[in-house]
C-alpha cells in the first residue's frame, strides 16, 4: 500500500500541467483524422470556430485545445451523435450557447479549462447525464456556486471550478455534490480570497483536494479549511500558493487543525514559506496520520524572528513513509531550524534540485531511520558529498538505495569511500553523471551490493576495478566503454541482468564467463560478429538485446539467428527491426532477418562430406587414369633413369659423346636364336664389322641392371628392337624401349630402328606401347622375309640403315668383354618378373635398380614358371 501511495504522490509531483502556453502559428488549418474514424487532432490550429465541415459524424474524441475560439454555438457538434471526448481547453471561449451540447448524450469527459467564461455553463451542460470529467477551473467566474442541473451527474468523478476572480467561498455552494463520491474535486480563487465561510468544504466527498487558495490576507481561513476538512478520508490535500505573495510572519499557529486530517499524502506546491510557518506544519505532522509530505516549488526563507537556542528541536517525532523536497529556493530549508533531526525518521528521503553545495557531517548521523535516499539532480561534486574529515563508519545503517543519478560526479573511487560504509546498502544508481577515469583506484565495498546503475557516464576499463563484485544488476549503457574486463566478470558470478547498450564494444570477448546471467543488452555497439560461441560461458542467458550494431552478414551470423529466433535457445528481444548488414558492400542495409547464405555454404559437416566424397572421387578417377594410360609404370621407368644418372654422377661417370657399339638389339629372349643365328653373323662379320651390343654378352657385371641397359643405350649409335609379340610380352624390353625413347629426346628418332620378325597389328598392342604404336604408323621399319631369295635386301636395308662401320673406341670393347670373361661366379639366380608372360626378365622388385654379384642380363629368356634359372657366365660372353 505503501508503494502505491509513494507512486501516486510522484505522479502529482512531477505530472502537473502548465497554466499557459505560447501558441504556434501554422499555416495549415486542416484536421487531424485517425484512420478508424473516430477522434480527431485539431490541438494548436489557432481555428476561431469549430471546422464543422472537416469532422465525420463517426468521431467519438475531439481534441479542439490550444486555439482561439471565442463562441460555442447550438450547430457546431449536432453531427457528432457518437461524441464522448471532447477538449476545449486553452482557448478563449466567452460563450457556450444553451443547446451548444443537446444531441451529444454520450459526452463523458468535457475539458474547457483556462477559458473566458463569466458563468458556469449549467443550462448547456444540463443534457449531459453521463458526465464523469468535467475541468472548468481557470475560467472568469465571480463565484464558485453549483446549481441544481449538477444533481444529474451522478457518475460524476473529476470536477474543478473557480478562477482568479472568485473572492468568495460560500457554505452552500457545494451541497448539490453531497450525494456524489468525487476522485477528484479542485478550487481555485483570487490571489487573495477574501471570504472563507466555514462549512463550503463540508458536504465534500473526494479522494483528492486540490486547494488552489492563497489566504496572504486572510490567514484564519486555513484552520476553517481544516476543520471543513477534519475527520475525512482522502488520498491526496493539495495546496497550491498558500502564501502567494508574503510570508507567514503571525506568531498563530494556523496549522493546529492538521491533526485531525486523515489523509495519506500532504502536498505544499509553490508558495512562500519560512522557518517558522514550516515549524508549526511539521509539529502539527508528528500528531497526524499523514504519511507523505511534499514541498515543491517552494520559496523558503529564514525567519527574522527564529533565532537557534541551541536547545534540543522542536520536530524530533516526524514518521513519514517519504518526504519530498523538489525545487526548493534555498537549500537551507534541509536544516530549518539548524539541525537535522526532523530527518531521522524518514523512510524515503528524496531531495531534487535544491542544489545545496556541502552535506555536513551531523546530517549523515541524523538521517538513521533513511532506507531510500534520492538526492539526484542537485549538480553535486565529488567534494560537496564527500568529506574527508567525517566520519562516516556506522552512519546511515537502515540505507538500502541511494541515488545520485543527474549531478556532476567525476569520480567513483569517492563515492566508493562514502558509500562503503553504508553496511546495508544494496542499490546505488550514479547514472547520468561525468564519472570517468579520474580516481577510479580500487575499491573496497564493505556490504553486498546488487544493484549498480551507472548508465551515461564516461568509464574507461579500470573503472571496473571499482565495481563490486557481488553485483546481480548492472547497467553501463552509454559509457563510452571499447571494451570489458573479463576479470571482473570472472569475478562476479552472480550477475543475473548487464546492460551495455550505446557503448563502443568492438567485439564480444570470447572468454566472457557468466554463468547465472539470465538478461544481457549489448545494441548499439560497433561489433559485427556474432555467433552462439560467443555466449558459450552463459548457460542460462535466455534475453538478448544486441540490435543497432555493425553486423557482418556470415554463416555465423545466419547459425546464431537461426539458433536463437527459431529454435527459441535466447529471446532477441529487438529482433528484428534492429538488425541490419553492415558488411559486405552489396549487403549493405540489408534486413538480417532477409538473408538467407546458401545451406551447403553454412553447414559445415555437409562441406566436409562434399569435400570427402569429391576428393575421394578426384582420386579414384587420377588411379583409373593412372591405370588405363599405364602411368605408374612411366613414372617407375623414369625414377630408375634419374636414380641410375644420379648413381652414374656420384661414381664420376663422364659424359663423352664417343660411341662404343655401332648398335644396341633390344629382343626378347624367345628369339634370341634369331638374333644369334642371324642378325649378329650378319653385322659382325661384314667388312668392315659392326660392333654390337647383346645383353647375353656385353652387360658389365656387378653393375645395376638398370645401369646396364641405360649405359649400353647411350653408348650405342643405334638401338635395333627386334618386334614380335614375344617382344611386347617382355617387360624389360618395355625399359629398353622407353628408355631408348627418352634418349631421342631433344634430338631424332633415327637412331632407333625397328625389325618387325613377325607381323603384329599395332591396335592390339597395350597403351604403354603408345609410342611404339605411334612409330609404326609413322616411321619406316624393316620386316624379316620369310623367303630367303628376299632376305638378301633386307640384310643390304638394314646396313644401309645402320651406315658405313668406323673404328671407334675398340679398347673399350676389348676391355669391356674382359671384365665379362674375367668373372669366376659360376651361376646367377634370376626370378621371374612376370608370372603371366612367355618372355621371363629379371626380377627388378622390389627395387628395380638392385645391385646383381655377379653381373644379371637383362634378357634371360623364356622361363618355367615360378623357377629359377642358373646359366654358366661363359655363356654370357
């Protein structure tokens, strides 16, 4: 009950209206119609008479305030049948015609406040049955008299009347109110009223008075006032410039009736009071069951004649739910009789704008009984509050609030040393002030603060170090903050509630650990990336409110919505007017909420499984590649070439152009009887003989086999393949004839000469015999005949092919058939290389290029499958 009577005093406090108003001149005279058809804004239009015209029969508001109509007349609201407000206050009215009202029967509210009218407009009003909130006060009546037509309304609540020329107030003038319960009944008189008869109050049934009566000359009025009044039940008495023009300076105390007013609220507002008229109020107060006090606007001055006897005060009995002092012209009113006692049983304290400049050490030992204490808007500074030379140590021990929001503190390290001591204190509210990095020192908080505003202040990140840790509530919006301490947050586990909005936060720090946060406000920041991780360390965050910031339109940004406004995880509180794109460019003011990032560009597990699967593909299809073009095996015989150059390099090898055979045969060992028979007679016995090198023969012993037959290649003018398909089966006679290829690179594929000993379709050959298909559709080749009158110009084709024999390098040979002849390994163990072809090598794997002791031909022939073969070394030469 108590909050709703504080609720209700702040409302009159704070909610009064001016008495007058400048009025705008505008050149547009239409009004305003509401799209449903039913009220109209024609407020500040300067119209002389109501627009008729311009208003639909459906209204049911007219709002027609702040004009210059002089004349109510008969026609002007006959269309508007449906009419149930209408406001006509601040105009000049003089004249409301008698039937001005008589087809708006609905009429429940009529305002024609601060008008011109000489008389109460009874006979127009008398239609109006259903009347609940009549305001006429303000207007030129001479009396405050009510006639009978006010015994109709009986569902009347709001009345006031009067003006500045009603001089009399007479018993009688309300009684035909006495059957009616007002929630409001307001009077206004002259500057100085001139008679009060007593009994013009006493048929009065009202929560509220509002008494807008000056008794400057007629100061028995009051306790006749409050004896009219005594023993009635109100929420709120109200009186307005009680001493409008001078002060109280009668030694009578005119205030005694005041104990015997039950009411729950006692407002002064304006007026002048000094110390001895405020001393009869409040010792008259201590007896009476009024709760809250409130003087506002008041004009307070010392007495000439009260004097500080230095004898205990006068008011030490004062209990008020709340007192409230607003706009007060000397701040000495807080010690009108020099003390501050009449404070000390105050439960809410609330002081505005009274701007005192020092708070003296005995106010704070008086002030015991303060829970809540206001002292905002007063412009105070750090040293008006705080005074090094109080003591302030189990001062204020009932203080659970205080306020010093609006002043002009700069620094939160003071007020920590005053507001540290207060052991009970759980709320402070410093916002609006000019708080900033000036003193903010660490701070010892001696009670276990929960509620910290600060908002609209200027913190930098030390100011954290002043902040209690065992906070629940914090607000810092508007602080200029670029960034947070998170060992402050680490610290403080218990926070439920942060607000940070309209700071400079560039990012939402990663490590941010609150676990009990429930509500948390981050808009109007300038960070553009979000995402579920960056609230992982509060579990039970459930409002967010992070609109109005640069945002980064991302797959991280679509997750976190995504999470959050439809999977309901945290409640955007803002969502979603407030968020837009801020980056990329062509995103720019783009609707967060009308974006939508392609779903496999967002799902990472599915880019992983498509990256997978299109690897995997990707692979499979360069080994069926590999495969079909026989790749691994170019790439294997081109290995053993750099293997056996580099091998060749590192024993000093030289690299002379010189010839040592005339002639490499390269043929497979199925027709090595050929080649003996035939083809080596035939060269090496002509005149002059041709020197020609057989694996059988020449291959040195000892060397890599690979060495061999790249070395013999390379020493050799020309390389004869002997072509059969015996020859296509060999795998080593494959090497040899890529290896011969790889030679001719960068110089000619004469040197290379192909015998085909029997026909063979170059289509039915393997793709690794790519090139060999390419030379026999593209290169002439000698065929073997099978009669023997044609062999004779084969032998003389093949000669003319291989050219004149010359003599070149014969040591070499020489010395190359010793080291063959020299060798005293009886036998070599060869294994077969392909179990699958006729044509057996030797088995190069698993290393190709493995040492044989001593030497291994290269082409051993034809082999049994799965033996070994043993051959003597003399049959090599």
């Amino acid at each position: 009950m108590a909050d709703v009577r504080i609720f209700t005093f702040l409302s009159l406090v704070f909610g009064f209206q001016a008495s007058f108003l400048i009025l705008p001149v505008r050149s547009e005279l239409s009004c305003r119609i509401f799209a449903d058809q039913r009220t109209a804004n024609c407020q500040g239009l300067r119209l002389q008479h109501v627009p008729v015209e311009q208003l639909p029969s459906s209204l049911e508001v007219v709002d027609l305030s702040y004009n210059i109509i002089q004349v109510i007349r008969n026609m002007d609201f006959v269309g508007l049948p449906l009419l149930r407000v209408l406001y006509l206050q601040f105009n000049n009215i003089s004249v409301i015609e008698d039937k001005a009202f008589q087809e708006n029967l609905l009429l429940e509210d009529v305002n024609i406040f601060n008008n011109s009218l000489t008389v109460i407009p009874s006979k127009a009003l008398a239609p109006l049955s259903r009347l609940k909130n009549l305001e006429m006060s303000n207007n030129l009546y001479s009396e405050a008299t009510l006639d009978d037509v006010f015994l109709n309304f009986r569902k009347l609540k709001v009345l006031s009347m009067g003006g500045p020329f009603v001089g009399i107030l007479k018993k009688g003038d309300l009684d035909v109110l006495q059957n009616v319960s007002l929630e409001k009944f307001a009077i206004k008189t002259g500057s100085s009223l001139d008679v009060y008869e007593p009994g013009y109050l006493k048929n009065i049934h009202t929560n509220n008075v509002w008494l807008d009566v000056a008794i400057d000359n007629r100061t028995y009025a009051l306790p006749m006032i409050l004896k009219d009044l005594a023993n009635k039940t109100f929420v709120v008495l109200r009186f307005r410039n009680l001493f409008e023009f001078k002060y109280y300076t009668d030694k009578e105390d005119i205030f005694y009736g005041l104990e015997y007013i039950n009411s729950q609220q006692l407002i002064f507002h304006r007026g002048k009071f000094n110390e001895e008229l405020l001393r009869m109020a409040l010792v008259n107060l201590q007896k009476s069951p009024i709760k809250i006090l409130g003087l506002l606007f008041i004009d307070f001055a010392r007495s000439q004649i009260f004097v500080n006897s230095e004898q205990a005060s006068s008011v030490t009995n004062l209990v008020l739910e709340m007192l409230a002092l607003s706009d007060i012209s000397n701040p000495d009113i807080l010690r009108f009789d020099w003390r501050f006692t009449w404070l000390n049983k105050i439960r809410h304290l609330c002081i505005h704008n009274v701007n005192f400049n020092t708070v003296p050490c005995d106010a704070w030992e008086e002030m015991k009984g303060v829970e809540i204490l206001d002292i905002s808007k007063n412009q105070l500074k750090d040293n008006y509050l705080f005074n090094q030379q109080c003591n302030y140590r189990e001062t204020m021990p009932s203080l659970h609030t205080f306020n010093l929001s609006n002043n002009q503190l700069t620094s939160f390290s003071s007020f920590a040393a005053l507001a540290g001591e207060f052991k009970n204190l759980q709320t402070i509210d410093i916002s609006h002030n000019k708080i900033g990095s000036e003193g903010n020192n660490i701070c010892s908080w001696k009670q276990n603060i929960t509620t910290v505003i600060a908002d609209h202040n200027t913190l930098v990140i030390d100011s954290f170090k002043c902040l209690p840790i065992t906070v629940l509530y914090l607000h810092l919006s508007y602080c200029n903050l670029d960034q947070l301490d998170m060992d402050y947050f680490r610290k403080a586990i218990g926070l439920k509630e942060v607000y940070l909005s309209g700071n400079k936060i560039k990012f939402i720090p990663s490590g941010w650990r609150s676990p009990n946060l429930k509500s948390l406000a981050l808009d109007g920041n300038s960070f553009g990336l979000i995402s579920m991780s960056s609230f992982k360390g509060m579990p039970n965050l459930a409002r967010l409110k992070a609109g109005n910031n640069p945002y980064h339109c991302t797959c991280d940004l679509h997750t976190f919505i995504q999470e959050t406004t439809v999977k309901g995880k945290v409640q955007i509180t803002d969502w979603p007017e407030n968020y837009k794109c801020y980056y990329p460019a062509d995103l720019l003011n783009t609707m967060v909420s009308q974006y939508f990032p392609g779903h496999v560009a967002c799902d990472i597990r599915l880019v992983i499984v498509i990256s997978v699967v299109t690897t995997a593909a990707v692979v499979l299809a360069i080994m069926l590649l590999c495969y079909v073009f026989s790749i691994p095996w170019y790439a294997k015989a081109t290995y053993q070439i750099i293997r056996a150059k580099y091998r060749a390099h590192k024993e000093g090898a030289g690299l002379s152009m010189d010839y040592t055979f005339h002639a490499f045969i390269s043929y497979s060992h199925s027709d090595a009887d050929w080649v003996r028979d035939n083809l080596l007679p035939c060269l090496e016995n002509s005149r002059p003989p041709y020197r020609i090198c057989i694996h059988e023969r020449d291959f040195m012993p000892g060397k890599w086999i690979i060495d061999n037959i790249i070395e013999n290649i390379e020493n050799s003018q020309k390389v004869i393949f002997v072509l059969s398909r015996h020859f296509v089966n060999s795998e080593w006679c494959n090497y040899e004839l890529y290896f011969a290829q790889q030679r001719a690179i960068g110089k000619t594929l004469r040197d290379v000469i192909l015998v085909v000993k029997e026909p063979i379709d170059p289509k039915s050959l393997p793709s690794k015999y790519c090139k060999l298909k390419k030379m026999l559709n593209t290169k002439t080749y000698l065929e073997w005949p099978e009669q023997h009158k044609q062999q004779a110009f084969f032998w003389a084709q093949l000669k003319s092919v291989l050219g004149k024999p010359n003599l070149i390098k014969e040591h070499s040979v020489t010395d190359h058939r010793r080291a063959s002849r020299l060798s005293r390994i009886s036998v070599i163990e060869l294994s077969v290389e392909n179990q699958g072809s006729v044509d057996v090598q030797p088995n190069i794997d698993p290393d190709p290029g493995a040492e044989v002791n001593p030497q291994t031909i290269g082409e051993t022939g034809d082999l049994p499958e799965n033996k070994n073969l043993k051959i003597p070394l003399e049959q090599m030469a």
